[in-house]
C-alpha cells in the first residue's frame, strides 16, 4: 500500500480519533438516559415513536454500551505509555509523578461528581495505581495480569460458591439501593442537595455498579492493555501491525456473535439468581470487549488503509480535549435535565433525546475545533498537564 503513515504523529492522531469517536458514544448514551436520570414523557406524542424510542434505546446500547467506556479505558493505559516512555527517553522516572497525576485526577473527579452520578474520573484515578505498578515488568506478565483481571475472577469465584452452596442467594443490589435514593434527590432536589447526594450515595452508587457489573475488574485490565499496546507500537502502520489488527478482527467476530447469544440465553436455562448474575457479568463483560476489539480494528485498518482522512480527523480536536468534553456533559446534563435546572426529561422522549445527544455533540465538537487553532490542551487538559508537573524545575 502507498503513503502509509509510519510517524508518532500518526499513532496519536488514530488515537485521538478512537477517544473522540468512544466520548461521542459516550456521551450520545447519557443523552438517552437523561444523564442518569432515568426520567421520561408519560406518553409520546407521535404513535411511530414508540418504535423509534425502542429502536433507539437497544440500537445504542448495542452499539456503545460497554464498549464506548472499553475503548476509554484502553486509551487511558495507551496515553500513560506514551508520557512514561517520553519521561525514559530523557533519562527519567515519570511514575512518581504520575501517581500525583491520578491524585490531581482524583480532585477533578470529584468536581466532575458534584454534577453526575456516572462518574468515571474518581475510578480511573484509584484503579490506575496498576501502571507505575506493573509498567517495568516484562509483556508476558502484564498480559497474563491483564488477562486475568479481564476474566472477572471475582465473578467466577462466585460462581463456583453458588455451585458448592446450593443454598446460598446473593443480597440485594447495593447499586440499585443507592441509585433509588439518588433518582429522589434528582427529581426533588435542588441545587446544593443534589450535589451532597453526588458527592456520597451517587458516588457510592456509581462505585457499587461498577464492582456488581465487572468494571472494576475490567477497567484495569484494559489499562495494561492499552499500555502493552503502546509498548508495541500496534496503532503504528506496517504490514506486520496490520495481519495483526485483521487477525484481531476476526477473532474478535468469532468471539462476539456466540457470547452475545449466549449471554441472551442465560435466563433461559438459569434460574437461580446467585449464579446468573454472576455467569451474565463474565459472558456480557466478554461480549462487549469483543465487540469493543471489533470497533478499535476496524477504525484502525480503515485509518491507514483509505486516502482521505478529513472526516476521521475531525474527531483529533474532539478526542484531544475529551475530559472537558466528559466534563462538560456532566455539568451541562445536569443542568438541563435534573429538578434543579431545567426538567428537559419530562418533555423529551428517547427520539428527542437522540437529537439533542447528537446537537450537543456537534456543538462540542465545533468548539473544540475553535479552541485547538488557539490552544495546544483543553481547558480541564491544560490543568490537568500544569498541575502534574508543578514543582518542576
């Protein structure tokens, strides 16, 4: 193939492309889910929009869920690669720093949560202590790491607790507990009680949702991952890359299409709640990583493989400031869509939330172009990037 990109600036730029393109998703998602507040019209005012409002609602969550925040994550331990191997090159040890990189993560995190109960900044900042951890360590074992936490192994031990104790039923979702309490403050509450409910039961909630649903296993392995990716140079063209990501892909459709059926079987043939709902977080965890590897692939062979990337690279700017853009979303989100602002739930269906999601996405993208042709980071980028390396001589 001829005028292949073989550059660092091209391995950044197809990842700018895969974040921005995982922020959209993202953030399309927490439109039709009011952000978290699970909040809609009584009736619709169209009959055909039943269909849509269902068509939507599944097709999304087909599309994005689990995957959008998959892609995130791997990018997480990818970009953490890129600034440690900088940090080596000039003869220096970047995972000091990097730990009060999370810590400074953890503070914008919780701003971010004062807003949103989907919060995921907090948790990068606690999970990714496995970096500086496992980043001088050989390939093999960070991915036999990687791998197992990928794998779920809190789920199969309980699995196999379930299968020894036939007994044994699992409690009530912690989840659903302090979400319920959170739907409350959301569709009463004002302004300042809101943000103490987010600031405690909405980061609890949050918190528990991800152990009870395999993120907090998951997410740190897609860390290392990322990492091990950038260790490899894989989102650099060569042939040898690219028999890799086609091989990917295929794997990766062989994997899905059985996974996500049987995951839509389980309730079929399980019955008992306490090893269901184990077994579904292990296949639907799997699935979605599929899935995820089948999206992260293919953009990756049509990045180098096609002449013209105009339209992909639209997407740098978007993915370059994508915490303000997540940022943004939050307080936005809540703003519109919370009893303390503007209630926009009670009017908007799923359709009209759709079309709201994809304004709100092209407005922040038309921003973000503005704002890079003046400025090398994002508002919440800069920040972040000034405060690491304050002390700095």
């Amino acid at each position: 193939m001829k005028e292949k990109i073989a550059d660092s600036n091209a391995r950044v730029d197809v990842a700018d492309v895969l974040r921005g393109l995982a922020v959209m998703g993202i953030i399309v998602l927490h439109s039709i889910e009011h952000f978290n507040f699970y909040s809609f019209p009584e009736s619709v005012p169209f009959e055909w929009m039943k269909f849509t409002d269902q068509a939507i609602w599944r097709g999304l969550f087909f599309a994005f869920g689990g995957k959008a925040y998959a892609v995130f994550a791997l990018l997480f331990g990818f970009s953490f690669y890129i600034q440690d191997n900088n940090q080596q090159r000039r003869g220096k040890d970047f995972r000091f720093r990097f730990i009060w990189r999370l810590c400074i993560l953890f503070v914008i995190g919780q701003f971010n949560a004062a807003f949103f109960t989907g919060e995921i900044l907090m948790m990068y900042a606690l999970l990714g202590v496995i970096l500086p951890l496992f980043c001088r360590l050989s390939d093999r074992t960070v991915a036999i790491v990687a791998l197992v936490l990928i794998l779920q192994p809190i789920d199969w031990v309980k699995v196999v607790w379930a299968l020894c104790n036939p007994d044994y039923e699992a409690g009530k979702s912690l989840a659903n507990h302090y979400f319920g309490i959170a739907y409350e403050v959301q569709k009463h509450g004002t302004f300042l009680e809101t943000l103490r409910m987010n600031l405690w039961e909405g980061q609890m909630a949050n918190m528990t949702w991800a152990l009870e649903h395999g993120r907090i296993m998951q997410t740190p392995g897609l860390f290392l991952f990322g990492m091990l990716i950038g260790r490899r140079g894989l989102f650099l063209y060569n042939a040898q890359h690219e028999q890799i990501w086609l091989k990917t892909l295929a794997f990766s459709l062989l994997c899905f299409f059985p996974l996500y059926g049987l995951n839509n079987m389980l309730p079929e043939f399980v019955s008992r709640g306490a090893l269901l709902a184990p077994l579904r977080v292990i296949v639907s965890s799997l699935s979605n990583l599929s899935f995820m590897l089948v999206m992260v692939s293919g953009l990756l062979i049509t990045f180098y493989r096609i002449h013209d990337r105009s339209f992909l690279m639209r997407f740098t700017a978007y993915g370059k400031m994508s915490m303000t853009n997540y940022i943004g979303q939050s307080v936005i989100g809540s703003l519109l869509f919370y009893h303390w602002g503007f209630e926009l739930g009670r009017y908007l269906g799923i359709t009209y939330s759709l079309l709201f999601g994809i304004i709100f996405v092209l407005l922040q993208m038309a921003f973000c172009s503005w704002w890079m042709k003046h400025h090398k980071h994002g508002p919440f980028e800069g920040l972040w990037k000034r405060l690491t390396w304050i002390g700095k001589k």
